[in-house]
C-alpha cells in the first residue's frame, strides 16, 4: 500500500496479527502508546499523533485495561481464557474493540479513533465545568453516557452549555444538560437509539420521561434523539424512513417535552473531530412551555459547511469470523 491509497482508505487492518500475537492485558495501554511513539502504520485521519498521544493521556484514565477486559469477558464463551484476539462485535461496549485491537496491533486506521479523540477532547473540557467531572466518572458505565459528553463538549466548546444534569424539579430526576444562546435557555435529554423502529422508542421514551417532570416543567425541555447505527446492518431501516417515522405522533398528548431533533454523527472522509448532523425538528403544538424554534436551531447547528463523502458511522470496523478472518461492517 502507498501513501496515497492509505490516505484515501477509510480503514486499514492487519487482521492477521489476531493469530501471531498474544499481548497480556496490563499491557494494553503501553501498548497503544508504543504504536504512537514507533509505529508509522497507525494513524488518525484529520489528526495529528500529538493529537492522539494527548487523547490516549485522557482515555487510559477513563477506560482502564481492566474495563477493557470486563468488556470483552462479558461477550465471552470463556470469560476466564478470554484476550485481545478473541470475537467482539464494535459496538458492544464501545470502546473495548476499538482500544484491544489497537493494542494488538490489529487496527492501523479506524474512525472510531477520531471518535476516541474528540470524547477525549471533551473530557479535557468538562473536567473544570460544574458536575462535569461527576459525568467524567460514568462515562465508562455506557454508550449513552459517552455520547452525553461528546455532546456535552460540543455545546461547552460552543459556549452554550448552561449546565450539567440540572435537576428536573421532581424528586432526584435530572436532565441531562441545560443550554442557552442569549436569553433563551432550555433543558435537553439525550437518548441514543438503536432501535429498527426509532419512532416508537421515542414515544416510549418520552411517555417515561413525562412521568418523572412536574406537572409544569420550569422551562421547555428538549428530547435530542442521536440515531446511532449497529453491526447488525439488517436491522436497520433506511435514513429517510428512519427521519419520515418520528412525527408530532410521538408527543403521544403529553404536555411535558416542547420539541424533538433528530440528528447523527460520524466522521466524513477528511477525518478530524466527529461532525454534527441536526437533521429534523419536530415541534408539540401541546407543550406546557413552546421552545423558540430560531434560537432552537443555532444551539442544534452543525460543525460543517461542506462534507466529503463518505460518512462513517460510530460503528465501521472490522469483526472477526470463526474462520479467523474478518469482515467489514460500514
């Protein structure tokens, strides 16, 4: 490979390494960090290797070895023989693929890196903010919670987080963030969804929501619904029909959330920070408090004017058969 098609790759592999090579857990992170310091063929697109070696600073304190391995023993026929080398579908306890088979020195270019680096980014950011720290510490407990700071970051880096997890004004129920732009301010839950029929997992989700706000929420809340994509390709409908489904049906005749976005991220081919997509806005003629759509739109924005195609989802990366081989899931 020249450095030409490498540049032009969206990911590279040495996938035969996975037979080669057995790397004892405590050595996970030294291992990553070596690759930065030694290894020509790993590489972030759209980043610099001090931009990754600052990112691997973060994430090793994060995701520590041991969570990495907690991950792949609960995917495991053989939790107590398991390794680096052994099946893991990408998505399953995201990071743990990404940073084990980085380790073994398996991945040499992946996007999930440059979603590794802007997490990282926006720990750095949030560290110093009011109870940005408390959400640091359960990043790691799931995929939502990453998310949550990746978006939190974005905001933060934007100036329009107002705050972290503000509480709902019922019970111990929290949000989990609060933003503004000017005078506007409104409360936002995010939820990260999966689900082959993403509009009936948002009025589920909404209805259970409902019922823990006052009966007059404070200030307009804002349900942001981040569409994420899966290794099982066959369960997933298409973008448009995806988009299509989430009506003002999914309100349900609740009075508590004000509006629902719909939006992705993913890295485009330039690489760099992960890019931000706020695709539609739907709006509850029904709701206690209306939130104002124009300044609704500016703290939704996206991080790009132009995109270079293609766009890589969280997930795409390489999942290894029983064969020993690897396919590719995009």
């Amino acid at each position: 490979m020249n450095e030409e098609q490498g540049r032009d790759a969206s990911s590279i592999l040495r996938s035969d390494i996975l037979g080669l090579y057995r790397l004892e857990w405590p050595s996970l992170w030294p291992a990553i960090e070596n690759r930065l310091a030694h290894d020509p063929e790993f590489w972030v697109s759209g980043f610099t290797r001090q931009d990754a070696s600052h990112a691997v600073r973060i994430l090793k304190s994060v995701f520590p070895w041991e969570w990495v391995r907690r991950r792949y023993r609960d995917t495991a026929k053989r939790p107590s023989e398991v390794g680096m080398w052994d099946v893991m579908q990408a998505d399953q306890g995201y990071p743990a693929y990404h940073l084990a088979r980085t380790a073994i020195g398996c991945i040499c270019k992946d996007p999930g890196w440059n979603f590794l680096i802007t997490l990282a980014e926006s720990c750095k950011l949030l560290k110093n903010y009011p109870k940005g720290s408390s959400l640091l510490q359960r990043i790691a407990t799931e995929p939502g919670h990453i998310h949550q700071a990746n978006f939190s970051g974005y905001l933060l880096k934007r100036q329009m987080l107002a705050e972290v997890e503000p509480a709902t004004g019922s019970g111990n129920a929290k949000h989990d963030m609060a933003a503004s732009i000017g005078d506007v301010l409104f409360d936002v839950e995010m939820k990260a969804l999966t689900s082959s029929d993403p509009a009936r997992q948002v009025t589920k989700e909404i209805l259970e929501k409902c019922r823990k706000l006052p009966s007059t929420p404070r200030r307009p809340v804002v349900f942001f619904v981040l569409l994420v994509e899966t290794s099982v390709a066959s369960d997933h409908k298409s973008w448009p029909e995806q988009l299509n489904s989430i009506t003002p049906d999914v309100f349900d005749h609740t009075t508590g959330v004000s509006s629902v976005v719909v939006g992705r991220m993913f890295v485009d081919s330039t690489g760099g920070p992960v890019k931000w997509s706020f695709d539609k806005f739907v709006f509850n003629r029904h709701a206690h408090h209306r939130v104002d759509e124009q300044s609704l739109r500016k703290v939704f924005e996206p991080n790009w004017q132009r995109l270079a195609y293609p766009l890589m989802p969280i997930v795409f990366s390489y999942n290894p058969t029983e064969s020993g081989g690897e396919n590719t899931n995009k």
